[in-house]
C-alpha cells in the first residue's frame, strides 16, 4: 500500500510541476527594445518619453506554444512616497507648536 501511495504522490508533483507556467526573463538575444516597440507601442511611446521607466520583461509558453510577455513599469513623475513623507512627517513637524 504504501508503495502505491508513493508512486502517487511522485506522479502528482511531477505533473503539477510540468503544467506550471512560470514567467521567466525575456532571454538576453532579443532585442527588448524592438518587443516593446512592436507588442506595446504605447509603453514604447511612454518610455522613450521618459514617462516610465521599464523595470522587468518577462516572457511564458501558452497552451498553443505562442510566446506571451508581460512588462512591469514604474512612472518617473510618481511622488506618492514624498507626498506621504510630507503628509506624515514634515507637515506635523510644521504644525507642532
């Protein structure tokens, strides 16, 4: 018995290991700036703008073997931290009679 139990529990991890999909790092011969360009010409548009700043490119197999890719940005003109360090630290200081 316990040996049937064993097998399963082997064929249960290596078939939940072979249908996960992991997002991995664009590979480093293809040209990113071309992806991006041709796949999302408005991230382009912004980037070469200097309105966001391309953090991470990521690519994943599909079900039917075309590649997907996934971009992660941040926005250069975000000043959320320095409104809330304001908000929450200077200001009081400000304020404190």
């Amino acid at each position: 018995m316990k040996r049937y139990f064993f097998a399963l529990v082997i064929l249960f991890v290596s078939l939940s290991a072979c249908t996960s999909q992991k997002w991995l790092a664009v590979d480093t011969n293809v040209n990113t700036e071309q992806l991006l360009q041709k796949k999302f010409p408005k991230l382009y548009a912004e980037a070469n703008a200097g309105e966001i700043v391309i953090d991470k490119i990521e690519q994943q197999l599909d079900k039917n073997g075309a590649m997907k890719y996934r971009v992660t940005y941040s926005h250069t003109g975000d000043d959320d931290e320095f409104d809330l360090l304001w908000q929450t630290i200077f200001m009081p200081m400000l304020l404190d009679d």
